[in-house]
C-alpha cells in the first residue's frame, strides 16, 4: 500500500550477534514501467507502419505534401518516445 511501511520481519542471534531481516519488496513500479514501455513500443510500430503507407503513396504526393505527412509523423513518434515520468 502506498504510504505505508512494509512489515519487516527480524532476528539477532544472541550467540553470535548476527542480526538479519526480511521485508517483502513490491513488484508493482516495475511492472508500471513495464506496461509503459511496452505501450509506447505499440504506438511506435503504428508510426512505423504509417511511414511504410506513406513511402508506398509517396510517388502520388507533391513534395510539399510528402513533407507535410513526414513532419506529422515525425511529431507523434517523439511524442511516443518521450519517456514516462516515474
């Protein structure tokens, strides 16, 4: 839970003064991470596949428009890119 302790379970031995602990570590930012990543993996294989529409189209396009769709495109993969605060 967030904004609590974890329970952390401890020993000593009293023979050789060992002291030793156990606390149970929380899977969920990593999994977080994870999801982001795997998430913004996803958008960008959809910009990938546009550009491949685009170079298919590119010899209909003027070149003011090829420009256009590119710049588009160029835009959204760095907005996907960018990294998840975290």
């Amino acid at each position: 839970m967030v904004g609590t302790s974890p329970g952390v379970q401890a020993w000593s031995c009293a023979v050789c003064g060992t002291d030793w602990s156990i606390s149970r570590v929380s899977p969920r930012p990593s999994c977080d991470h994870l999801v982001a990543a795997v998430q913004r993996l996803s958008a960008l294989r959809s910009v990938l596949r546009e550009v491949i529409v685009l170079a298919s189209k590119s010899p209909r396009l003027t070149d003011e428009q090829l420009r256009e769709r590119l710049l588009a495109l160029a835009d959204r993969a760095v907005s996907v890119s960018a990294p998840v605060d975290g």
